[in-house]
C-alpha cells in the first residue's frame, strides 16, 4: 500500500491533537488539584465525589451557625457578667453593716444617689445588642428594649409586662421559658404537634428575665435585683431608715445574685457544647476532604509531573511537524 503524503498528515494532526488534549487535561488536574475534570471520565468516583461534595457544604452551614451562635452566647455572657459585676459591688458596698442608722442623712442620700446609677446601668446591660438584634431575649428581637423602668423607678416591665405583678405570673413563666432553636447537625426533627425535639437542636435563647428574677416572696419581696436596688436606694431616701425592711430587701438580693451567677453557669455549659460541636465538625470536614481527595483529586507532584511530560511530548510532536511539513515553493517566493 503506498502512503501518501495526505496520509502522513492527517496521521500527524491526529497525534497532535491528542498530544494536546493530554496537555489541557494535565493542566487541568494542576490548576484543580482533581484527577478528573468531567464525570464520564471516571463515574464512580464522581457520584462518590458528589456525594461527599453535599456532605461538606452541610457541614460547613452547621459550623457557620455554630460560630454565630457562639458570638452570641458571648454576648449574652458579656451582658449577664456586667450585671453581675453590679450586683457584687452591691454586695459588698452597701450592706446592712455598710448602711447604718447612725449614717447621716446625706450619707444615705449619696448611697441612695449610687443605687439608682446602678439600677439603670443595670437596665441598660440586659437592653444590650448583638448588632441590631436584642441578646438577652428569645428570638432577639429589634424592639428599643424588652426592659423598661418606670421614671420612678418603682416599676419594670419586661416587654410591656409588670415584673413584680403577681397577676401576672403565667405570662412571665412562658416569657421565661421562650426558646429559640438551632440546627446544629444532631438530627433535628420534629414530634407529632410539630415541635422541636430539644435535644435534637440547640436552644440559643437566653430570656433576660430568668437571669435577674420576677415575682414575688411569700412575704411580699420582689424577686428581681433591678426592683429591690430601687426599693433599697428609696430606704436610703427616707427621712427615718428602716434598718430591718432594708436588711430584708438587701438579703433578697443576695439570694437573686447567686441565681445571676447560675445563669452565667448555664450560659457557659451551652458554650462549652458550642465549643466541643465545632472541634467535632473541625475534625469531621478534615475527614471529607481527605476522603474527597482520596475520590478524585491528584498528588500535586504527581500532576506537575504529569504536566511536564504532557509539555515535553507536545514540544516533540510540534518538532516531528517540522520535519513532516517541509518547505514549499511559496515558501521561497515569500
């Protein structure tokens, strides 16, 4: 069989078009870190590739809310410390010993002055933001603020409701109790009514209400710390001081400030679990990629190695084309 020159050729551009077609794909596998670029090239490993894709962008959406989640655990612990910050300077300031009869009338009047600057300092910290939204309240509402004191401070509403009405009680108990879950990869589902299971999800609500108290005592004292500051700093202001009535206000207040600091306690566990659920999501998508790169991506050695030899039998092929193509006769009459 004679072998035209048309036949060399259309042989030659075939081998250079495959020459190049293994320079592109190993380009590719450089530029991608993937040893396939399209699922026909290796299907197997492409539906397993796709699988562990889905997995991960999963796992990525669980860490970002837990991240959130966890800036907002910091904020709400940041709110209940200040206040507990205030409630242990109240502690220890103005005792009953602090605080006595014998202390002149301006003496108390100083002392009132102080309570009722720490009363609405303390307002203003279970208000606090987290940006636009209110941290210490079920679902973070964007209200002025779910704590309102009257101008004469002898009365407190947590989001238009009297703190200190007995009436008042089932309404403050599910205030107290609102929730606000989170999808944070344990499975959440669902019961027949249509609620959350609590412990497939994560409750990020922290009601400011249950952290300084509402209600009141058998005897007729409030429960709440911001109400019995003001009822304490209204003794200072009277012209007899009633050193019995405020002992019992102050020793009210020290059993609400250790309720504060169980709050930080349970505000902290939550963290804690915030903490340890991200180490295991860390831990889980380290665990994908490997298994992903095990699928289908490629050593980048090896693909610069691949590279280098889909270059260098280009350049050959292109160096054969010249020995192929020889000069004709145009070309010197160029």
């Amino acid at each position: 069989m004679r072998i035209t020159t048309n036949m060399i050729m259309r042989n030659y551009q075939n081998s250079l078009y495959n020459n190049m077609g293994g320079l592109e794909s190993a380009r590719k596998q450089v530029d991608t870190q993937m040893r396939i670029s399209a699922a026909y090239e290796d299907p197997g490993a492409a539906a397993n590739a796709s699988v562990l894709k889905a997995r991960y962008a999963r796992n990525e959406d669980y860490r970002n809310n837990l991240e959130s989640v966890q800036k907002w655990f910091d904020e709400q612990h940041s709110a209940i410390y200040q206040v507990g910050q205030i409630a242990t300077q109240i502690g220890e300031k103005y005792s009953v010993e602090a605080v006595t009869d014998t202390m002149s009338s301006e003496g108390r009047d100083t002392y009132a002055e102080q309570l009722r600057n720490l009363q609405n300092t303390m307002v203003q910290f279970m208000n606090s933001k987290f940006g636009h939204a209110i941290v210490l309240r079920a679902n973070g509402g964007t209200e002025e603020g779910p704590f309102q004191l009257s101008v004469a401070a002898k009365t407190l509403l947590y989001r238009g409701v009297d703190v200190n009405e007995l009436a008042n009680a089932a309404e403050l108990d599910h205030l107290a109790g609102e929730t606000s879950y989170v999808d944070i990869g344990y499975g959440m589902t669902f019961d027949q009514a249509g609620n959350i299971v609590p412990s497939t999800a994560l409750d990020a609500a922290f009601p400011g209400i249950t952290a300084i108290g509402y209600g009141q005592t058998a005897d007729g004292t409030s429960k709440n710390l911001i109400l019995l500051t003001g009822q304490m700093a209204e003794l200072l202001e009277a012209d007899t001081f009633d050193r019995e009535e405020y002992d019992k206000l102050w020793t009210q207040f020290q059993e609400g400030a250790d309720e504060l600091q169980d709050s930080l306690t349970k505000i902290g566990t939550k963290a804690n679990m915030v903490e340890t659920t991200l180490g295991k999501l860390e831990d889980e998508k380290i665990a994908l990629q490997d298994q992903f790169n095990n699928e289908i991506g490629i050593d980048p050695a090896l693909a610069i190695t691949n590279y280098s030899y889909a270059m260098y039998t280009y350049n050959s092929a292109l160096k054969v084309g010249t020995g192929i193509l020889g000069p004709s006769l145009l070309d010197f009459l160029a």
